[in-house]
C-alpha cells in the first residue's frame, strides 16, 4: 500500500513512516501554536497536509485521535465553518465526504476526532459537552449509516478520491467502535422518536435518518431488542401508515388501488393515516397524496378523518371549508408533506375563527412573490415546487405548530422566537409580515416611534439567508436579524442591556414594559440578586403573586450552562406558562428556539420536553431551576405583585444553584 505525493511521488506506507511524519507534524503545530492569530491561517494548510499523510498510514486516524485536542487549541479550525463545534449540523457531514476537496475532508475528519474526544471526556472544550458531543457523534453515524455497514466503496466513490474514501470509512468505523455498535441503532430510534416528541416542523433529517434505518435493517439481521418495534413504527409511519400503503409501491400505484376502493375501505385508510400522524409526528408522502385524491374526486367528507379532527377541528372545517380544501390543493403535495399535520394543527387551535385569518391566507394564496424572495426559497427547498407553494405550506405549518418551529444553524434566536411569538399570539401580524416580506422585499417596524425598513439597512447588518430552516423563518429571519441589529444600535450608548428597551419595540405590546435582570450591564457581576429574584417569585409564580396566570407569552433571557454548569451564553427564551405538574411541583413551561430543547445544564438541571404536562414544543424545569439560571425577564410595572411570603431557604436554594454555576465567578 503507498500514497502518491504531490512531489515525491510513491511514497512507501510504514510504522516507521508515520513515525516521521509524526515528528514533522510535531515541529508544525509547534509553528502554528507560536503563530499570532492573524499568522495563523497561513501556517495551518502544512498541519493539515502533514495530518492527511498521517491519516493515509495504518494506525492514522488513531494516531491524530491524541493529536485531536491539541490541534484545535493551536488554532487549526480558526476562520473555518468547522471553528465552533456547536454551531456544526451532522447533516452536512455526509455531502462534505461525498463531495468536499482533499483539504476539506481532512479538516473534517480532524472535527470528528475532536467531537469524540470531547465525548469520551479527554478534551473540555467550553461551550460543547460531552453530552453534545456524542449526540453529534450519533447523527454523524446515523447520516452515514451506509458507510458504516457498507461492505465496499461504490463506483462514485471509487472514482473521485479513493485515498479519502479509505480514509473516511477507517474513520466513521473507529468512530464506531468508540460509540458502540450496540448503540447506534437502538439510540438513533430513542433519539428519534424523543426529537419527535417535540413534533418540530422541520423533520427533513429526522426522515433521512429513518430512511437509513430502513435500508440497514432490510441488509442485515440487526438486533435492536426493544428499540425494534419503535423502528418498524417509525418506518411505517413514513413508507406505509396504511394496509394500502404498506407495499411502498410509489404514489401512481398508491392512487390507482384509491380509485377501486369503496367509502369503508377508504374511511379505513383515512383513518389509518390520522392514526400514524397523530402518533409519530410524521406525515408519510401517501397521506398527501390521499387528501388530493379526496378532494380531486370529491371525496371531502372523509377529511375530517384523515385529519385526524376533534370537535374543534371539526367545527374550524365545517366554517371555513372552502379556504381550507383551497389550502389543500394549493400547499399539500407529496414534496410538503409535513404540512398535512400543521394543516390538521392548525383546524385544532381554531386559528380560522379569528376574523383577519381567513382574509390573510387568501391574500397569501395570490400572493405573487418577488425575484428574491423566489430565489431564497427555491435555493433552500428546490424546484420541485414553486417557491410560493413551500412558503404558504410552511406558513400553515408554523400558524399550527408554533412551538415547532428551530433557530436551524441561524446565530439570532430572537427572530426565531418573534415569529413563534406571533403565530402563537398574533398570527394576523405574522401574515401580514409575511406578505411585505415575500412582495416587497421589505419589512417595516417602529422603534420608538421612527420607523425601520429592513429594506433600506446598510449591507453590514446582513447575515446569510438561512438554509436549513422552515420556508417562513427562510423569508422572514434575514429581515428581522437586521431590524433586531438596527434597534440594537440605535440604543446601544444608553449605557444598560438593550433588550429593555428592544423586547417591546420587537415583539409586541403584550410584552411587560417592567424590565428586570440580574447583572450589572458594565461589570458583569451580579446587582440585587436577592430583589431579582424575589420580583420573580412575585411576577410567575402562582402561589406568590395571588394565583395569577401568564396571560401573554413573555420574552426572557437565559444564562445557559453545559453539563458540567459551565456558562455556555445568553440565550431567548418565552415563558409560555407556570403550572403544577402531576406530582403537584411547580413548573416553569417555555419555549426554547433550539432545534433540539432537551438539554443537560449540569448540576442535575436537565430539561424535560415531555413526561412533565409539558404540551407539544414546550420545555420546561422546576421553578427553582429556571429561576436560577433566568438573568432578565419582563413583567407589568403597573401590576401590585405583592410577595406573598416566599420563603428565605428557597431563594438560598435558587442562589446555590446560580452561584455553583454561571454565577460563580459574578458575585460580589
């Protein structure tokens, strides 16, 4: 076995070989450790063409396992894509092997050996856990399972980088046998169906990862012990939920079986469909399909059963049938599948009886897109559809889920928040931003009485049209981050945290104008701790405030920590709601904008997304938790909340939480 170098031609492969260019990338990272920052880059293409040589030896990629932690100390990923692990999608992991140059996959496979040295504990990094770490790891190999199980290397593969190829398969297996093969499938289908508990909008590499299930499972004899009925459910959720169905003989077969059907046998398959969606969260190709063949034969009175509608739903239907079965034959197609639950969503919450509702969503039928704004939506989602049949399928999805909606890899959990905000509270507003953004390429707000037009911002506050979220934050989130960024200027000398003043001006009237947090803005260090905590009690929590409720969804900031109670950052949250739980503790239900809301934040804090009365998309944590890592929060400063005896060993509590964590090094 030998490499072709560029210069030296053959070069033999040999312990004694990697045992030289070993010492070589010894004295290389000593350069690039050495270097000044801005030195940095251009020391760092000999590390990584020293460490694609290493990589080729036996024994390589273990070998750079140990080099792993140090190599990204010395700055190896700085001013790459690959440069803050937390911030890296493992769905993309899969195009960079097919399809990166030799100098990108090797900066990639050094970015998996540091994720598993963060999860076996060897390397801290701060700002990812271990915890984050392997659930990288898992979707990694979950997206490249065919890879790991592959007995060969396909003709593609074969004829662009075969070197690499070798490589990247002697990678994802020493991956493996780190992970564990035992875990990878049984944990991917928990993983799954714990993602799916949160019923996101977003389900496209949930779906990849199933349809990797799928193919592994029909290969080889797998065990997954228990974790197999979950598979074979989620499997048939997306390839067959019906009798029908079950064959996955593709959808023009699906639809000539439908044609010789009698109305029991399809009510059955309506029902069948409402049954798989309402149970995994997941809407397979068919039931889109099926819902075009009732309503193109007018078979509509089997649509409340394959909604799957309660009474509320039903009545939503029966007043508003003409715009909904319009809805159906203008977003729902096999390509926005997943729409059919927001659709069904949608109908429950009663979202139609508000009167400018059914006004908005026959103007955003009509509505004619820009150039732009059919050009991002298309480079996101493709051509399979017109741009503006994605963007009004997304919209009935994010008007029924609005705490399905994730932040993708977008750094502004704010404007992610705003729009899950609206459909929750206004979605009369969120069409209406909708439509300025989609026809003018624009969107006008108020701050303080001056108007703002994200059209007319300097090109500095742009940030990258989003690709890997919903077709609504798509459109919407570039404008909003800019908006967000302009009101952050124009107050940013008043010397305090913005958000006192932003948080009204951004999100909504209902938003307390009474501004509270915990630090001091200039030090960082704490301020009347003891007062924010106790004006909390008194605002949110029920027993202390006269059993009074959250009315409207309020704006709050996070000091959130990893597993360890490391302060990670400030993070946005909505307090949707307190209430006792069902062993009668007091929790706190919110909304989280992150893609995945269960979180571990150390010290025995971990969010529950589920298993705590927690609905659909909420997270929640026990009161005290969440009061010890709140930092700012909003309330009605016209409101009397008089403290009604909240007691000193629970606010110690809360404190001890705050102070053994991001707190720590804040006190004064």
């Amino acid at each position: 076995m030998s490499e072709v170098h560029p210069e030296t031609g053959p070069v033999a492969s040999s312990p004694e070989l990697a045992d030289v260019i070993e010492n070589s990338l010894e004295q290389a990272v000593g350069r690039l450790e050495r270097s000044r920052e801005f030195a940095k880059p251009a020391a760092t293409p000999q590390v990584l063409e020293l460490c694609r040589r290493l990589m080729m030896q036996p024994g390589g990629i273990e070998r750079l396992y140990l080099w792993a932690p140090r190599l990204d100390r010395a700055g190896v990923f700085l001013g790459t894509d690959w440069q803050d692990p937390k911030t890296l999608l493992a769905s993309l992991v899969a195009n960079t092997f097919e399809l990166g140059d030799r100098q990108t996959l090797v900066i990639e496979c050094l970015s998996q050996l540091r994720a598993l040295s963060v999860a076996n504990g060897s390397y801290v990094r701060a700002g990812f856990s271990a915890e984050q770490a392997h659930h990288f790891l898992s979707q990694v190999l979950a997206h490249n399972l065919s890879k790991v199980f592959s007995a060969g290397v396909s003709e593609a593969e074969r004829q662009s980088q075969p070197d690499m190829t070798r490589v990247v398969n002697d990678l994802l297996h020493f991956l493996v046998e780190h992970v564990g093969y035992e875990d990878i499938l049984g944990n991917l289908t928990d993983e799954i169906w714990r993602i799916l508990g949160q019923r996101p909008i977003q389900v496209g590499h949930v779906k990849a990862m199933i349809t990797q299930i799928a193919i592994t499972l029909a290969r080889g004899d797998y065990s997954l012990g228990d974790a197999r009925l979950g598979a074979d459910r989620l499997i048939s959720a997306l390839f067959g939920p019906t009798k029908t169905s079950l064959d996955d003989l593709g959808i023009p077969h699906y639809r000539a079986y439908l044609a010789a059907m009698d109305f029991n046998a399809l009510q059955q398959e309506a029902r069948g469909f409402a049954r798989a969606m309402h149970d995994v969260g997941l809407v397979s190709d068919y039931h889109a399909a099926f819902l075009r063949w009732l309503l193109e034969n007018e078979r509509v009175e089997l649509i409340p059963d394959a909604l799957g509608l309660s009474n509320t739903g039903l009545d939503s239907l029966q007043c508003y049938s003409r715009l909904v079965y319009q809805l159906i034959e203008e977003a729902i197609y096999p390509e926005t599948a997943q729409a059919v639950y927001g659709l069904a969503m949608l109908l429950e919450r009663g979202v139609l009886f508000i009167p400018p509702i059914g006004p908005g969503l026959w103007r955003q039928i009509s509505l004619d897109l820009s150039e732009n704004a059919n050009a991002a939506i298309s480079a996101a989602f493709g051509h399979a559809l017109p741009a503006r049949v994605f963007l009004l399928a997304g919209t009935i999805s994010v008007l029924g889920q609005p705490l399905g909606l994730g932040q993708g890899n977008n750094p502004t959990c704010q404007s992610v928040r705003a729009i899950s905000m609206w459909s929750f509270n206004a979605p009369d507003y969120l069409l209406h931003l909708i439509d300025q953004v989609g026809h003018f390429d624009g969107m006008l707000m108020h701050f303080e009485g001056a108007s703002i037009n994200s059209a007319e911002l300097p090109v500095d506050l742009t940030r990258a049209v989003p690709i890997d979220s919903d077709p609504v934050s798509n459109l919407l989130v570039p404008h909003l981050d800019r908006i967000y960024l302009q009101m952050g200027r124009l107050c940013a000398d008043r010397g305090e945290d913005p958000h006192r003043w932003i948080n009204p001006e951004f999100h909504g009237w209902w938003v307390g104008r009474g501004f509270n947090i915990a630090v001091d803005v200039a030090t960082g260090k704490l301020h009347d701790y003891d007062g924010f905590l106790r004006n909390f009690f008194a605002c949110y929590h029920p027993l202390n405030n006269g059993n009074q409720l959250v009315i409207h969804p309020q704006p709050a900031g996070l000091a959130v920590t990893d597993s360890s109670a490391r302060f990670v950052g400030w993070h946005a949250i909505t307090i949707l709601r307190v209430a006792l739980d069902q062993s009668g503790e007091m929790r706190v239900y919110f909304y989280n904008p992150n893609n995945d809301s269960g979180q571990n934040w150390g010290n025995g804090i971990k969010v529950s997304t589920q298993d705590n009365g927690e609905r659909y998309g909420e997270s929640s944590l026990l009161f005290n938790q969440l009061a010890s890592r709140l930092y700012i929060f909003h309330d009605d400063p016209l409101t009397s909340n008089a403290v009604w005896g909240v007691a000193k060993e629970e606010l110690q509590n809360v404190k001890e939480m705050a102070f053994s964590s991001w707190a720590a090094d804040r006190i004064t």
